[in-house]
C-alpha cells in the first residue's frame, strides 16, 4: 500500500486494470453491474495520463495486479484491491470482515496470485 496527498486523491475510488486482458474486461464489467451508479471509476493501465494524474503509482508493478486508488489516495493492490472493491459492491460487502480474520490475507494472497497467474486462461 501506497500513501499520497490529498491532491492526488480522487472523488471515488479508480479502479486500474488490465484492458487487454479479456478476463480483466469481464471483471470490471461484473462490478460495474454489481456497484451503485459512480462508484468507481475504471482506468486501464494503458491510459496514458495514468502516471501523471496518479503519480504516486509511479514505481508500481501495474501490469503484476489489480490495483485501487481510494479516495484518500492510498494505492492497493492485489488481494488489498479486490477487498476495497468488495466492500462498496451490494452482496459482497456482508464478507468483507474475512480479510480481517488472522490467517486469512495469505490464503486471500494465494488464491489472487493463481487468478492473476492463469487469467490468460480463465478469460
């Protein structure tokens, strides 16, 4: 996790996925489906303003993980990312207290790796 100002905080928090990965697409298209109206904003990883609107992603892997800029501008990745997104989708929030389960965040990490690892696949 990554801290920033304020000033590179955004209104709702962006979601930065691959967009040449199908399964990613799909994904994102499932939350979409699932979240209340602006609730998120989705950015790819190729959009070129990316850095210079978000620089505290400068020096992350983006094209390793799912990551999650929230409003108070810190960055999330992986498994991280996927629990802030679950915790504003209707349905998914009511699970979010597993990832605070002691032990958990590890399996959490496993599982999100063989997602990550194989979506070539899965997509």
């Amino acid at each position: 996790m990554t801290s920033a100002s304020d000033s590179f905080a955004p209104a709702r928090p962006v979601v930065i996925y691959d967009g040449e990965c199908s399964f990613c697409r799909k994904q994102v298209q499932r939350i979409e489906r699932r979240a209340q109206p602006e609730t998120f904003e989705f950015v790819p990883l190729q959009n070129a303003e990316l850095i210079d609107r978000f620089p505290q992603l400068y020096g992350e892997d983006l094209e390793a993980a799912l990551h999650v800029v929230t409003t108070d501008g810190q960055v999330h990745a992986a498994d991280a990312a996927v629990y802030h997104i679950a915790r504003l989708l209707p349905g998914y929030n009511r699970w979010t207290w597993l990832y605070h389960v002691p032990g958990m965040r590890p399996i959490f990490r496993v599982i999100y790796r063989w997602i990550s690892d194989h979506r070539a696949r899965l997509g």
